[in-house]
C-alpha cells in the first residue's frame, strides 16, 4: 500500500523541479531577448529547435557553465558539461541519448508564420527547405498561450511520446514565463494536425491553447 503513495510523491518532485527548470530556462530566454533587442534566438539551423542545438545560444543566460566538447567544438550536440537546468529529472533517455537536455524550443520562434503555415512534421527534419528567419517578442500576440520551450517526451506520464502524439502529458513554457503542466489533448491541432508546437497555427501569432 505505501510503495504506490511513495512513487506517486517522488514523481511529483520530479514534476515539480522540472518546472522550475523551465522557469528558470524561461528567465534565460527574457534575458537573451533584452540583450538583442527583442529578438528571439536564431542560429540560422534549421533544426534549432531541437534541445541540444538552441541551448547554445542561451548558454550565458543559464546560470550554469555550458562547455563545448573539445574533440568537437563545432558539433552543437555534443558538450563536455550541460548544466542541469536543461534535464528534466524524469527524463530517462537524456543524459545518453540527448546529451543531457530534455527540453524543445517551438520553431515559431524562428520561422515566420507563413513559413510555419506550409511546414509539415517531415519539413522540420529536411535542411534549406525553408530559409530561418528571427522572429521578434512584439510579434508574440498571444504570450500567455504560445509555447515556447516544452518537455520532449510525455516524462511524467505513461506512454512516453514525443510532441507528435495525442496521448499523455507534459510541462509547457509559454511565451510570457509561465509554466503549466497539460495533456496533449489539450493543446489546439497544430498545422500538422498534432499538438505540435513547432507547427502552431498562425506562427508566432498562433495560440497553442485557448
């Protein structure tokens, strides 16, 4: 009787730290976006949005060293030292999948809206199809409901999935800080017809929920 309550409680730790990462991750973002002038992160890969590619950009805003690897220090998914703020401590394939970083950051934040309205699931794996093109904090018209960063996998839910599947649930980091907890039902279809951030209908103006 008392080893389900005992799981039930470390896993809402878990959840509860995660969150915090992500707060933190979120003050990280508002502090790159004062430092260039309202701009959101863009490298110019397309495939930033993927954990262990946009953390580069936000590595002196994380409150925590992030080192390259020294026999790779130009391949963005390889480091030598990830601070811990990127793990979710649920996670159970970052640390040797994923180089030690849990979270995605929405492609909207890099692509315009008419890119991301042409954009299928495939499109964010095929490099040069659309060109990346920085997206402005002014251009958010819906901050409290757009996602910014969010869990890969379903961590503190069964199945574990990734963001293209409607089941479980997941920790969100929305566009003006705040962080929720949410199944993936209840987040809008995005473009590809999944809750999908990436993807969002309207782009940067689109809203994830309602």
């Amino acid at each position: 009787m008392l080893l389900p309550v005992v799981t039930k409680a470390r896993e809402m730790s878990r959840r509860t730290t995660c969150v915090s990462n992500l707060r933190q991750i979120g003050m990280a973002f508002s502090m790159y976006l004062a430092d260039w002038d309202g701009c959101y992160p863009n490298t110019g890969d397309p495939y930033l949005w993927m954990g262990r590619r946009w953390r580069w950009p936000l590595a002196e805003y994380l409150g925590e060293r992030l080192e390259r690897e020294p026999a790779h220090p130009e391949d963005p998914m390889r480091s030598l030292h990830t601070p811990e703020v990127l793990v979710c401590p649920s996670d159970p394939l970052a640390r040797d999948k994923w180089d030690a970083t849990s979270y995605g950051y929405s492609a909207a934040f890099y692509h315009t809206p008419g890119q991301i309205s042409r954009m299928t699931t495939e499109d964010l794996w095929q490099r040069d199809r659309f060109s990346c093109v920085t997206q402005r904090e002014e251009w958010v018209t819906y901050p409290s409901q757009k996602v910014l960063v969010a869990e890969w996998l379903t961590s503190h839910s069964r199945p574990q999935v990734g963001w293209w599947d409607w089941r479980g649930a997941r920790n969100y980091l929305f566009a003006d800080g705040h962080v929720r907890y949410l199944r993936a039902r209840q987040l809008n279809p995005a473009g590809n017809g999944l809750p999908d951030p990436n993807l969002t209908v309207g782009g940067i103006g689109g809203k994830d929920v309602e």
